[in-house]
C-alpha cells in the first residue's frame, strides 16, 4: 500500500475548493486498505464496507475543518478504528447473527473453506490452517482496541511506529510496547496453532 | 503512508507466518463509492428544515433577541387590545349618536311610535353619553338638559303627526292597490300637509341642535356635529 501523500494532499485541496470528483479519486485509492482493515477489525463484510462507507462520508462533511497539510490517511484510519471500536462494543452488548460471523464458530462451513489460502497442500493442512484462522480471528476479537489496532496497523498496513502513534495518539515507544503485548497475547491464545505451524 | 518493511518480513516466526496467511484470506473490497454518494445525497436533503430550526434556536438563544421579541410581542397585544378598545367604544358612540339623533328628529325614524318614558329614558342615558363624551360641565348639562326638555313636548307632538302621515299614506296604498283608483284632491291635500310637516320637523330639529349647539365652546360644538354627521349621512331617511 503505497498511496502517495502528495496525491492525497491535492485531492484534498481540491476536494476543499468544492471539487467532488476528489473524493472518487480519494475512494479508488483508500477504500481497499480500509476495508481490509474493518474487516479484519470486525471479522464482517457487511460491517466492514458500511463504516468504510460512512468514513467517506465523514471526510466529505468535514473537509473544510481539515487543515491542508493534514495526513489523509492517518485522518482516515483515525476515524475508521474509532467507529470500528464503537461498533464492536455496540456488537458485544447487542450480538446478533452474523453470515460471516459464522467462520467464527464453525470451522468446518464454506465461508470458512474460502478463507484457505489457495496454495493449501493437502485437504488436512488447509482444515488445520483454517482452524488456526478461526483461532486467531477470535484471538484478535479479544485483544483490546489499542492493542488490536496497533497489530493490524502494524502488521497488514505496514506502518511505520511514528504512523501508528499518529493514529492511535500514542508515542512511538508505546507503540513497541502495545505491539509486544498485543503478539504476547496472540502468542498464548494460539499456543497449540502456533506449535503445529512450527511442525508444518 | 511509508511501508516500513516487505509484506513477508525476512524473519518471520511461526505467529508471524499465521498473520500473514490471515491476510490472504481477506475478501476483496467491495466499492462503496455508491453507497457514500447516496448517503451524502439523504444528509443534505433534510437539512433545510434543522438548518431554519437550527437559526431559529440560536436568534433566541441570544438574550437580546429574547427580549426583543417578548417585549414585541407585549407591545403588539396591547396594541391589538387598545385597537379593539377604540372601535368598540367608535361603534358605541355611532349607535349612541344614532340613538341621540331618532329623539332629536322626528323624520328620522317615521314609523316609530314614540313613548314618553322610552324617550326620558334614552335621553337621560344619551345625555350622560353627551357629557361623557363632550366634556360638558353641570352647568352646560343643565342648560342642554332644559333645551332638550323644552322641545321635548314639541318633538313629541311633531313624531306623532309624521306616524300618522304615514298611516294615512298606508290607507291611501291600500285604496289604489284595492280599487286600483285614488282621489287625487285628498292625496293632494295630503302631500302639501306632509311637505309643511317636514319643514316644521327641520325646524325643530334645527333648533334644538343650535341652540344646543350654543351652549358649548367651539372645540365641543364641533365634536358634537361631528358626532351627528355620520349618523345622519348613514341615514337615506335623514332629513338634517
């Protein structure tokens, strides 16, 4: 993920002056790495591209409060673990079924099978993998919000420590530290995954 | 948004290894660009409405403009009470003055028989109106007073023979209607007593208006005129 923030600066710009087709340009280019992250955030497609949805729609009522030389996309992932913070908590106190929640509980049902990597050897090694997907999204389902976002931020959006803090409002030096305890935490939730991945 | 690393670090451990599977598990991103522009489109629609309220609420949350517009609001009310006020008493006086002028003048209501108490009934409570009304002193109401009474008799004897002009007029449509015929030398003889009893009514009517007239300062003779003209021009049967 590459975007570049000159790119995002004068669409930005231009998105101030009252241009609107800035904001499609500023969608084609953010809206992937943002619904990877709500959906790895939420574990639902649904919920993911709605509040990636309502991002944009955020970022359009509210452009002309952003100064010009604001960061887009820490502005943008800001937002979106907010809302994916407020919608998780919403979940825990009014849980309700989710088709893809369903991975979550069942290993064995097709939306699961299609979260196995296609490179998958053998028919035993994709189940015990797609276990340890079950395991993890779980895991990560129970990491605080400060540890969850620093992981994903880290490890899927691959942002550099001083990036993550701008986001998260935290130093760089908490960062390490939330990150550490966030694979700490994984570490013991998937200690029996993560032995058999090291056999394989 | 710098990547600070490849997508598959060099030393990767076994949770590391997991992440990075996680990842390729991922569904691919559906566009939301639709949706956004949809969302935007219902935010701005209703925002007339809130926007008018929302002005609204902040004029009045500002004290100044608070108690302008109740001190407004007050002065208007008294206003539309004093408006009402004045055209009930405007109403009242143009009845009153239309009550004074059927006493004063005997043409002025034809077909009225009149009664001495009604009449010193109604001028007792139209002389109270006259003094309220003209700012007269005791002694100009006494005075007024004694002209009134003094033509009284007179006024009386004078409506009397208009009621009856106006019987004999009666017998005399009956006749042509009934006999289709009318003597022409009694009808005669009957307009020339009726046209000599208009002219004694003005007179009288006359008289007592000026010498009433007489007894006020020129600022309450002129209030008093003006007070009989609308009753008598809102009269075809006026006779002043």
């Amino acid at each position: 993920m590459t975007p570049s923030p000159d790119n995002d600066k004068a669409d930005l710009h231009s998105l101030q002056r009252g241009d609107d087709t800035a904001l499609s340009r500023l969608m084609a280019r953010w809206q992937k790495p943002l619904f990877a992250f709500a959906w790895r955030y939420l574990h639902n497609t649904t919920d993911a591209k709605d509040l990636v949805a309502e991002v944009f729609v955020r970022l359009y009522q509210q452009n002309q409060r952003l100064a010009t030389d604001t960061r887009l996309s820490a502005w943008l992932f800001t937002i979106l673990s907010n809302l994916c913070h407020n919608h998780h908590r919403w979940r825990r106190r009014h849980p309700a079924v989710s088709l893809d929640a369903e991975s979550r509980d069942a290993p064995t049902t097709t939306s699961l099978a299609a979260s196995i990597p296609q490179d998958a050897p053998t028919p035993d090694h994709a189940l015990e993998k797609s276990e340890a997907f079950v395991a993890l999204a779980a895991g990560m389902d129970r990491l605080p919000h400060d540890l969850k976002t620093v992981l994903l931020l880290h490890h899927y959006d691959h942002l550099s420590y001083r990036e993550i803090g701008q986001i998260t409002s935290c130093s760089e030096r908490g960062v390490e530290t939330r990150l550490y305890r966030a694979r700490q935490s994984l570490r013991v939730e998937l200690a029996s995954f993560i032995k058999e991945t090291k056999q394989t | 948004m710098t990547p600070h690393r490849d997508n598959i670090p060099p030393a990767q451990d076994s949770l590391d290894r997991l992440l990075h599977h996680w990842e390729e598990a991922t569904p691919a991103a559906e566009s939301v660009e639709a949706e956004v522009w949809r969302r935007i489109a219902a935010a701005e629609a209703p925002s007339e409405a809130p926007g008018l309220l929302g002005r609204i609420r902040a004029l009045f949350a500002r004290p100044s403009f608070s108690i302008a517009f109740a001190a407004a609001c007050l002065l208007l009310g008294l206003f539309l009470v004093e408006l009402r006020n004045s055209r009930q008493q405007a109403l009242r006086s143009a009845q009153l003055a239309q009550s004074y002028l059927r006493i004063v003048d005997p043409l002025y209501e034809p077909d009225a028989s009149p009664n001495n108490s009604q009449i010193g009934e109604n001028l007792d409570t139209l002389l109270a109106w006259m003094k309220s009304d003209l700012q007269l002193d005791e002694n100009q109401l006494a005075r007024i007073r004694s002209v009134h009474e003094q033509l009284k008799p007179r006024l009386l004897d004078l409506a009397g023979q208009v009621a009856q002009m106006q019987h004999t007029l009666a017998e005399f449509e009956k006749e042509r209607s009934s006999e289709n015929q009318v003597n022409f030398l009694e009808f005669a003889s009957y307009a020339e007593k009726r046209r000599r009893l208009d002219r004694e009514c003005n007179e009288s009517t006359r008289r007592l208006i000026s010498e009433a007239s007489d007894v006020m300062s020129p600022e309450q003779r002129q209030h008093y005129l003006n007070l009989l003209h609308p009753a008598i021009k809102a009269t075809s049967g006026g006779s002043l």
